[in-house]
C-alpha cells in the first residue's frame, strides 16, 4: 500500500535530514583521514593525579613502531575541545606527523576541574613520547590561547623532551607559563594575528598591530628593536631560534585561517625532521569545516522532522493546533515590543553576566561560563516577564488577549497532560539528533560543529551538570516563547514567521558583535576592550539563537502553543552550552 500525500509529504525531511548528516560526516571523515591514509583514534588515559585524559590521536601510516615518526602535542584554547585543533592536526598529520589533539584539564572529556596540572599540557606531552610510534627526538608543541600556556608548561616542565613550540594567540609569562628568554623555550614560534582581541593581556600592548613594539615579546626574540615580522631569529641548531608572523585576522579566527595554519606547518617543515613536507599552500582542512556544517545543517533540519513525524502519531495528535488570530502588539506598540526584545538581550549581556557568581562554582552549578549565561538569561527573564505583564495589564487584556494568545492555553484550558506531552515529544526529538551525534562520533570520529561553534555529545560529568542547568534555560525559554506568541506574532506566513523570529532574536547580538568589532578592525581595540572573552562568546549566540528561533516558531505554528518549542530549546541549548564549556568543579 502507498504512503498517504501527507505521510509522504512527512517523511521527506527526515530522509533529508539523514542524508545531509550521513554526506557530512562522510566528507569529514574522507577529510580528516586524507581518505583513509591517517588513521585517528579516541585516546583516554590517566595523568599523574589520576584523572582521566582525552585526546584525538592522528596516526599517518609511515609512523610505525620500526618507523617512527616525528610528534607534535596540539592543545585547544579555552572553553574549546581537541577538535577546535582539527586544522592544525589534520595538516601536520597529513606531512607524517603523530598527532595529539589535547582536550585540556576540565575541557571536552578531560576530567575536571579545568586549569588543574598545568592546563594539561605536561601529561599530554608525556602520553604522546610514550607512543612507539613517535620518534621522540623530534617532538613539536602547539597551542592556540590557553593552549599555548598548556605547551608552555610541558615545555618548562621536561626541558629536554621537545624541539620545537608554536603558540598562536598566546604569549609566554601567563599563568604559569615561564616567561621566553633568547634562549628559551627551543626554537620557538609566536603566530599573533593583527586583529587579537587579547593583546592587551597577554603582550601588554592594548593594540594587536604594535605587538611587535612589546617588552615582552622583544625580550623574548633578544632584542632591543621592534621584532621584524617573518624574520627568523637565533639558530635553529642551537635551539634559539625565534619567528613572528602576524595574519590579518581575530584570536577565534586563528583556527580558521590557512595563513595561521601556514605559518605552524612551515616551523614545524623547520624545526622537525618531517617525513613529508608539503607546500604550505597545500592545506584541505576546510573542507573537513565543510562537511561538519553540513552535517550541523542535517542535525538541525532533523529536530523539525522527526517532530512531523510524531505528530502525525495518535498519541501525540493532540499537541497539534492552529495559532489563534494574533491579539499581539500592533504598530508603533509592536516596533517598541519588537526593539526591546531584539536589544535587550544584547545590551545586558555584558553586565547581567557578572552576577553569575551568585551561582558559586560547586557540585550543582560546576561551569563558570554557564553561571554567568545563565545569571544573565535569568535577570533578563525577570525583566522580560515584567515588561510583558505590564504590557498584558495595560494593552494586552484590553484588547481581549489571554492564555489561549499567549500560548498557554487551548480553548480556554490548561491541561496538564497536555504539557507532558509536549516535554515528552521534546525529549524524543532531541534525543533521536542526540543518537546521531553519537553515531556520528563512533563511526566516522566527527561531531556537529563550525568554527568555534560545537555540538559534542556529553561526558557523563556534563550529563550531571546538565540535569541542574536545564531548569533555568527552560524557565527562560518559556517566557522568550511567551513573549514572542503574545505581543510580537503577525498573521504572516509559516516561513516569513520564522524569518521574523529569527530576525528578533539575533540583529541585537548582530549589532553588539558589529559595535565590538568595528573599532577593532579600524585599527584600534574593541569598543569595551575588557569584554574580550565574551565578546567572542557572543559570536556563538549567532547560531545558537538563529536555531532557537526556528524552533520556537514552527513550533508554536505547528501546535498553536509555547510548550514544545520551548521544551526543545531548553534541552538543546543546555547540552550545546554544558558539553561545551569548561567544567570547573568535579573529579
């Protein structure tokens, strides 16, 4: 028997949704493999503490045990994971290097708590030469940001068991990081773009072009004069030898540049004795970006799908429902509603933020990061509710508006049960692209990500944080889907609804990225220069909030209600945010 139009109709999606995830993880992994050449493998194991370690090991197939190859310890920045490194491991891996990508103490799947035991550093370099496979006469270390702090101290803390160092967006003399000197650490690199949002911090210098004018970094090359960018310095012989380039981008783009990449690629083909040197031109590692977006964009598309699906089951038949007519905001009304909810969000970020310290990192709230975000959605929660109650008392009810408009409600009841199942059908959806992901990462080692934004299956201490954090994002979520269903629905249709909705939801964040950035790429620093780390959480917001917009309005188009787009994005945004974040407390 045929499928129904509609059932047919249903199904479309998710065959969509499957084979989008399916063609980019294939791509990913051809990528990240050189089509099978490397292979790569999922590593754990315990430091000397006795915590357990993580890594992603690249293995080339000229490094064997009767063949050793040359090896380079590569370590993420904060609150990033082993893959942010991809470029860089893919590159050197695919010129024979053994490579191991670092998840840093309390990052990825690293036990907690972060900054513990040198960021990680000293315990990743001495898995990686206790590998037969690695020649450990010639060991290279890397790390972007904190990463670089991570080498650093592995570098201080066993002095004769490297060769070479490459920090990109770091310095040296940073916690716990030795101050360089002429003479040490070996033959080093520093990679510090034109446009890093630290400079201040880290070189002294509050612009990023005047970094080679430093003290400290002039102490470092062993010179009184500015340090000439791409001249070497010292000998690489002696172990003094010392470099400086400067790519025209930002600190999270270091990850994302060929020419950041290029420059770690050509000091190691310098500096180590590497099987098979490439063109620093020669770099494919985007494409592995590539595919991991659209296996991203799959997994998105799947939350919509795998929700058709359930509601066209008997079970879940009575979530569906039309919206009623609007009884929202209307013109000059609905353009203030519609600004102070895009900008609000924005404008408080930066300040609501620091509250985050009335949730004391501890057993129930064990991420730094996620207290701040979440102290920030819960005052502007508060604030939001408050402006949309004054609005009901004083507009919203005087033009007949109730819980049936605000999505609360159907035909005038509040059913229990009825929420239930709107929780339950959320749980199902998001555990079905939850079971992808996993899939994902089993058969092809590959998560959901682009650039610095990741979606990472959980390690069971992120599963315990994420049971506590979800009740905050999820009181938020029900009031932004409030707010959006009662005074700023139009009677449009469904795909301009959901343009609209995803329009409010990230021009602010759009606007406050625009207002940091401007100045930055002008020349000068960011307009708040000591927003600096959260001026690049914020680019994450982007993405984030452009898939929580699309849920919540198909969604609430699909069920004439608040419920399950807010169930979905609380449990989404809490496994994006938990898995990814540094983990504080624990272990």
């Amino acid at each position: 028997m045929s499928a129904s139009p509609c059932r047919a109709m249903v199904n479309k999606p998710l065959v969509a949704a499957l084979a989008l995830i399916l063609v980019g993880d294939i791509l990913a992994w051809s990528v990240q493999t050189d089509m099978g050449a490397i292979e790569i493998r999922d590593v754990r194991w315990d430091d000397a503490e006795g915590k357990s370690m993580s890594a992603l090991l690249y293995l080339p197939r000229n490094a064997t045990a009767e063949t050793p190859a040359p090896g380079v310890l590569a370590v993420h920045g904060y609150i990033n994971s082993r893959e942010t490194q991809d470029g860089f491991a893919i590159e050197f891996a695919r010129r024979g290097l053994v490579v191991l990508a670092l998840d840093q103490t309390g990052h990825g799947y690293s036990e907690p708590p972060a900054f513990r035991a040198g960021f990680g550093g000293p315990a990743g370099l001495a898995y990686l030469r206790s590998l037969e496979m690695v020649d450990t006469e010639s060991i290279g270390l890397e790390g972007h940001s904190m990463g670089g702090w991570a080498v650093l101290i592995a570098a201080a803390s066993a002095p004769e068991d490297y060769d070479a160092v490459v920090i990109e967006g770091s310095s040296t003399g940073s916690s716990g990081a030795p101050d360089a000197t002429a003479d040490w650490p070996r033959n080093l690199a520093v990679v510090f773009s034109k446009y890093d949002e630290f400079s201040g911090g880290m070189w002294g210098s509050p612009v990023a072009a005047d970094v080679p004018e430093s003290e400290k970094l002039r102490a470092a090359f062993g010179t009184d004069e500015p340090v000439e960018v791409g001249r070497v310095y010292g000998s690489v012989e002696e172990g003094t030898a010392r470099v400086f380039h400067q790519p025209p981008v930002t600190h999270p783009a270091d990850h994302f540049s060929t020419r950041a990449i290029g420059h770690a690629i050509a000091w190691f083909q310098r500096t180590l004795a590497v099987p098979g040197p490439l063109s620093t031109d020669d770099q494919v590692w985007y494409w592995k970006e590539v595919g991991n977006l659209i296996a991203l964009v799959g997994m998105v598309v799947l939350l919509f799908a795998v929700g058709l699906v359930l509601l066209e089951t008997p079970f879940f038949a009575e979530l569906r429902g039309e919206p009623p007519p609007t009884r929202a905001a209307t013109g000059l009304g609905w353009w203030g509603a519609a600004l102070v909810f895009t900008g609000l969000p924005a404008v408080t970020l930066f300040p609501f933020k620091d509250f985050g310290g009335v949730l004391p990192v501890g057993p129930l709230f064990p991420q730094s990061i996620t207290n701040q975000v979440v102290a920030w959605a819960m005052l502007l929660g508060v604030i939001s509710l408050g402006l949309f109650t004054l609005w009901h008392f004083t507009a919203g009810r005087t033009g007949g508006a109730g819980p049936d408009d605000y999505g609360l409600t159907r035909h005038g009841r509040f059913s229990a049960a009825g929420v239930a199942k709107a929780w339950l059908l959320a749980v199902l959806v998001a555990g079905t692209a939850y079971l992808t992901l996993v899939a994902s990462a089993v058969v092809f080692t590959v998560d959901y990500r682009f650039w610095v934004f990741a979606i990472k299956p959980m390690a069971p201490h992120h599963v315990r944080a994420a049971l506590v954090y979800i009740v905050p994002f999820t009181l938020f979520f029900l009031v932004y889907g409030i707010v959006l269903f009662g005074q700023l629905r139009r009677d449009l249709s469904t795909g301009r609804e959901a343009v609209l909705v995803v329009g409010l939801s990230v021009a602010g964040f759009a606007g406050l990225i625009a207002f940091q950035y401007i100045p930055l790429f002008l020349g000068g620093t960011l307009a708040i220069a000591s927003e600096a780390l959260w001026s690049i959480i914020a680019l994450q917001f982007l993405p984030i909030m452009t898939i929580v917009g699309l849920l919540t309005a198909l969604y609430q188009r699909w069920t004439g209600s608040i419920w399950v787009g807010a169930f979905l994005s609380g449990l989404l945004v809490t496994w994006i945010v938990v898995a990814s974040q540094a983990t504080h407390f624990g272990g």
